[in-house]
C-alpha cells in the first residue's frame, strides 16, 4: 500500500522531518518559502495531511479545493488561522499544540509586564544611545508590579499559569475576566477573583490578554476599554493580534492615557502599524513568547504525533474537533 503524502507548509526541525519521513511521502519547505495561496493549494494536490503554522490559514475554499485532505496539525495551541466549522463540515481533523508551551508563554508574558513596568526596552534604549550622564532620583521611574493588582483577561491555561507567578512569585493581587468562572479550589491557592469585565479594567494595575482570537474578541480592547483603565496601569498582549485595537492602543499610549503597553501580537502580522516605533512606552516583540528551544521542539513534535497518528489509525493526543474522529 502507498504511504499517505503530506505537506509541511513552513520550516521546521530537521529531526521532526525525518520522524515524519518514516511514516510518509513527505513534501517540505526547508527554505521556509512564502508560498502564495495559490502554490499552497497547487502543492496540497493529492496530500492526505498538512503540517501547519499559525500563519497557515486553512478555509473552507481550501478545504473545498483539497478533498482528499484529511488532517491539518497546527504547530501552535491558537488555531484561528483555521475555520474550524468549515472542518466540521467536512469531515476535517484539525489539531494543536497545547499544554506543551503554557509555562514558556507565561514566563515571556509575565517578563514583558515587567519590562513595561518598570520600562526596561526604553531604559536599554536611553543607555545605548548615550543618554546615561548621571544619577537623578526621577531617571526612569516606573510602577511597582510586586503587591499591585494583576487583571487577566481568558484565564486559561496560560493565564492561570500568569496568575501563579504573580501571585505566588510577586504578591499580586489577581482579579480576572473569563466567560466562565474557575471552580473554587483553582482560585483558592492564588487568590484569584472572578470580576466582570468594567470591573476588570477599572481595578487593574496590570492587565494581560491571554484569551483566544474570535469575531468575539475582535478589539475586546478598543478606545473605550482603554479609556476605563487607570492612567498608571500597563496593557499586555501574548494573545493574537486583533484582540485589541492597535490604532486605540497607539492614541492612548500617545497621550498617555495609560502609562505602557507590551505586545507580542498586532493586528496584520508580521506588519504592525509604524505608529508604534514613535513612542516610548511601548515594548514589542516579534511573537516569540513561546519561543524557546525545548517548547518550540515540543510543538512540533506534538504536531507531529497527532499528524502521525490521524493518519496511521492511532488516536491523535491533542484534536481539536474530537467529533470528526467519531464519526470515521
Ligand atoms: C500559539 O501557539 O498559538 C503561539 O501563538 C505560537 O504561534
């Protein structure tokens, strides 16, 4: 019998490759190419399986066009790059990355609340640019994150694990907002409390968005969400871009409505609008808070099993639309 042919759309480890080659035709891109719609579609032709990236986005029109495919893995626990109704209706697997990144994506939220805080990117940048002459009590003066209050907006996994280390770490109060409440003895340890969302903004010191990307939480965080924030309170996104309202966020940062923001995440990525780079109280990384080595070989070998055993007959560790392999 033919092995299954599968698509692995963006560069990944070698050693994932040549695990995938054990199991299959596989057809990679190495050089991490950016492949046009039209070069995905033309190499997914006759491709059982898709080896994916958040920046893969898979739609019913491709689904459509690729009947034969079966699975896509996403290298990533976030999988709005795929429709997953459109899935659904098609019989499609999908599957993601969770678990394996939560305490790496945590640690690198928790570390740009604390760079914007305590303003560490523009301290960098005054020091490399030889602004440093002497000692002055008010030099960089930032807000205090140990003790202050830690609002989180999707208190999931990564978000409970944001809450540990300010709480148990840092002594930060917590407070968060999720559509649904943890059970008691999740919130018990780190003295979390359940607040709505008006409630949220108002009380926070520090506010980290950690919920997922839908029509939803499109902009979850525009103007008036930023304008019922304290004037001294900090903004982190380590979500998806599009949750909140960049161009808002720009403004109120400009007029110093609140004191700083870190993103991780913008709208349109990997583009983000310039207006950014004019301001000081900005932090920003290029989407990397679950980049490290070890996390990073852990999603991808995580994809591949789930690739691997969607289309060996094996039971796939992490689908995200379990209903599909029921009805095979
Ligand atoms: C994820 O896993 O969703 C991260 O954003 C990496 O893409």
């Amino acid at each position: 019998m033919s092995r299954p042919a599968v698509l692995v759309a963006r560069a990944v480890f070698p050693e994932v490759l040549e695990r995938l080659s054990r199991h299959f035709e596989v057809e990679a891109n190495p050089d991490d190419s950016a492949w046009s719609r039209e070069e995905l579609l033309a190499r997914l032709a006759g491709k059982s399986g898709l080896f994916a990236t958040g920046s893969v986005q898979v739609d019913a029109a491709l689904l459509e066009a690729c009947p034969q495919l079966r699975v896509v893995a996403n290298m990533a626990v976030g999988y709005n790059n795929l429709d997953i109704p459109a899935f659904n209706a098609r019989g499609v697997l999908a599957t993601n990355t969770p678990e394996v990144l939560t305490e790496t994506t945590a640690d690198f939220g928790f570390g740009l609340m604390l760079a914007a805080a305590r303003r560490m990117s523009e301290a960098e940048r005054y020091l490399r640019a030889g602004e440093w002459k002497r000692w002055r009590y008010d030099t960089l003066t930032g807000t205090d994150v140990h003790g202050a209050t830690l609002g989180i907006l999707g208190m999931g996994r990564i978000g409970q694990a944001i809450a540990r280390r300010g709480a148990l770490g840092f002594g930060m109060k917590v407070i968060y907002h999720n559509r649904s409440r943890l059970p008691a003895e999740q919130e018990a340890p780190i003295g979390a409390r359940w607040v709505d969302k008006a409630t949220l903004l108002a009380e926070a010191d520090h506010l980290v968005l950690v919920l997922p990307y839908s029509p939803e939480s499109h902009h979850a965080i525009g103007a008036a969400e930023l304008a019922a924030m304290k004037p001294t309170a900090t903004l982190t996104n380590v979500a998806r871009g599009g949750i909140v309202d960049d161009r808002a966020l720009i403004a109120a940062l400009r007029e110093q409505r609140i004191a700083a923001a870190a993103l991780d995440v913008y709208e349109g990525e990997p583009a983000f609008d310039p207006g950014f780079l004019e301001l000081p109280n900005v932090v920003l990384t290029p989407h990397i808070a679950s980049a490290t080595v070890a996390t990073r070989r852990a999603m991808a070998e995580l994809a591949a099993d789930n690739l691997i055993a969607a289309l060996t007959g094996g039971t796939p560790p992490t689908p995200v639309n379990p209903e599909v392999l029921a009805r095979r």
